[in-house]
C-alpha cells in the first residue's frame, strides 16, 4: 500500500526490514529493492511492488533481464538478482534460451561469473550464435567454468582436443539436457585447457590470417580433416614470409593435426609461387633445406606454373600470366634440370607466340 499510494519504495523497504524474518517477507524486501534499483538506474518503475510479489521468482528475474537486455543502462541490477535466495535456476534458464544475440552477455559473465552454471557457459561458447565466441570472451567464460569447480588457475593445454563426452555434448548441441552437464572437476580442468588452447589458436588466426572466426569453427577440427583442409587453404589465400611458423604452431595446437608438416610446406611453397611472393618462395626453400616437402619441389613449381598458363586468357596479348607461369620455374633451382619444367617453359613460349 505505501508503494501504490505514495511511490515511495524507500519507505516500503524500511517497513520490510523492521518486520520479523519471513519467507514472504524476504521475497517482497527483494522485489522492493529490484524496483528501487530500477527507478535509480532508469528512473523507471515498471511495475508496483504488490505486482513484483505476485509475479514469482521466475517471472522476476525474466522482466529484470529483458529490461537490461534492452538497455544496458540498467546493467547494475542484475545484482540485485545475484543476491537473492533461489533465483539461480530461473537466471541460468533465461539465459540459455535468450543468450543468442544478447549483448548484455559478456559483461554479466564479467560481472557475475559465479552464478552461471557450467551448461549456459559452454553455451555462451560453442552454442549456434553464441554471444561469447570471440577469444577474450570464450577465455572469461572457461574461466568461469573453472571457478565453479574451485580451480583457481587452470595452463592451457597443449592442443585443443576437448575429452570426448564433451565434445560429444558441444557437437551435438543438446543443450537442453541439464543432466548431461553435471561436470566433474577433471573434466572441467580439461574442457577448461582445451578451451584456452583454441582460443589461443583463434587469436593466431585473426593475428596472422585475418580471419573472421569463432570458436566453434576452431573446435570443429578436432579430428575432422576436411574441417582442417578448408582451414588450411583459407590460410594460404595470403601467404607470406612468416606463414610457416604460425601454421606450424597450429599443427602443434592439433588445429591441422591431421596434416603432415610437410604437407604443409608443399602448400605453402605452391601458394607463395601462385601469389607471386618469389622472395618468400626462396626462403621457405632455403629454410626448408633439412626438411621434407609432401611433393618434390621442382613439382611444385611446375603445377604452379601449369595453373597460371591455364588461368591466363588465350585471346589476350597481356603476357603478365606467362611471366608470372616462367618466374614460377625461375624462383626453385630444382626445377632448373626438370623435364617437367621444360615442358611448361614450351607452353610458356607458345602462349608468347
């Protein structure tokens, strides 16, 4: 009655807490305190505090989120919710099905890690849409797991292969059988680990490659090889004299576990030629010295040399392919003696003529 009549929460709040303790009593002194906190941060009071009463626990903490989904303005209130008894299983379910799209997201991991369960932290992770996929955010969220479980500091692992029950989970997507995510603290440590390991490859990603990935793409790889060849050959669209160490530091990371080094080098060495980075060919090759290509090198070249010819117009006189198809041959000293290597140099000559 004071709040309908008067507006004045603050006093509604000290008669709450002259009362005796009290079930009915606790759940209205939150509800005033929520409305409170509201018309601070907003100057808004969406409903009367009889109505907040009458509303449950649930639907509560469901208004309160929307309202700061909608406007981050009243961020600050979501610990208000954070503080009250028995609210935490009506917070973790909003946030499953309404955390896709919701910007609001990072910041109350941020700020209330402790009260998201391991199932919406991996989700926030891994889930179609998720709000946490870029490497900073996905790195608070694990670390979150970890703090549910008491683990204080967890290393990165030293590849990203997740234990197999939670790959299982995340690829699948099941994220509505609450049952399935009761993780002990050992497979939290480890899906912690891998976690931060794949992120770790994503920011080498984005560093060197430029590209625009998440974590799930990054988690996807894990033994799946057709995932680690479209992977590889988005690398390669750009390659350069630094490209080897950071391909090879994922092949450590078990992103292209399933590519040989010198598979690697071979592609590599066939996309420097083809981008016409010449310099960076020759030292891949001089580096490479003690080290295995997948195809012999002289090969390599040719089929380099082959595709731009066959790339290039027949009908017209811009020679720039045939030079590019001949610099090919030039750049790898192996190539020099190959019979392959003559071969394309004719086709060179005729595409002149």
């Amino acid at each position: 009655a004071v709040d309908a009549h008067t507006g004045r929460l603050d006093w509604a709040i000290r008669w709450l807490q002259a009362l005796p303790a009290h079930p009915q009593v606790a759940r209205a002194l939150r509800n005033a305190r929520i409305l409170d906190r509201l018309i601070g941060a907003a100057g808004m009071q969406p409903w009367t505090l009889a109505a907040a009463n009458a509303m449950g626990g649930a639907r509560v903490v469901a208004r309160v989120l929307e309202l700061a989904a909608a406007d981050p303005e009243l961020a600050p209130v979501l610990a208000e919710l954070r503080g009250a008894d028995g609210l935490r299983a009506a917070w973790n379910a909003w946030w499953l099905h309404n955390m896709v799209g919701c910007d609001l997201a990072p910041a109350a991991i941020e700020l209330h890690a402790a009260w998201f369960n391991d199932r919406v932290l991996l989700a926030t992770v891994y889930a179609v849409g998720a709000p946490c996929v870029d490497a900073a955010r996905a790195e608070a969220a694990l670390l979150a797991v970890a703090g549910n479980h008491g683990l204080h500091s967890v290393d990165r692992a030293a590849h990203i292969r997740m234990p197999e029950r939670l790959r299982a989970l995340i690829s699948a997507a099941d994220w509505a059988q609450p049952d399935q995510w009761l993780l002990s603290a050992d497979e939290a440590s480890q899906a912690v680990a891998a976690g931060l390991a794949q992120a770790q490859a994503l920011r080498t990603l984005s560093q060197h490659a430029q590209l625009d990935l998440d974590m799930p793409a990054i988690a996807q790889c894990q033994d799946c090889v057709p995932a680690q060849q479209r992977l590889l050959a988005r690398c390669l669209q750009s390659p350069g004299p630094e490209t080897l160490a950071w391909l090879l530091e994922l092949r450590e990371l078990q992103v292209f576990g399933a590519t040989a080094a010198d598979r690697i080098r071979s592609e590599l060495l066939r996309a420097l030629l083809l981008a016409g980075q010449l310099d960076a060919a020759r030292a891949l090759l001089a580096a490479s010295a003690d080290s295995a290509f997948a195809d012999p090198v002289a090969d390599t070249a040719c089929a380099a040399a082959r595709e731009l010819l066959d790339n290039a117009d027949s009908a017209s006189r811009d020679s720039a392919p045939v030079r590019a198809a001949l610099q090919c041959l030039d750049a790898v000293p192996a190539a020099a003696q190959s019979a392959a290597a003559q071969h394309e140099r004719l086709l060179a000559d005729a595409a002149h003529l």
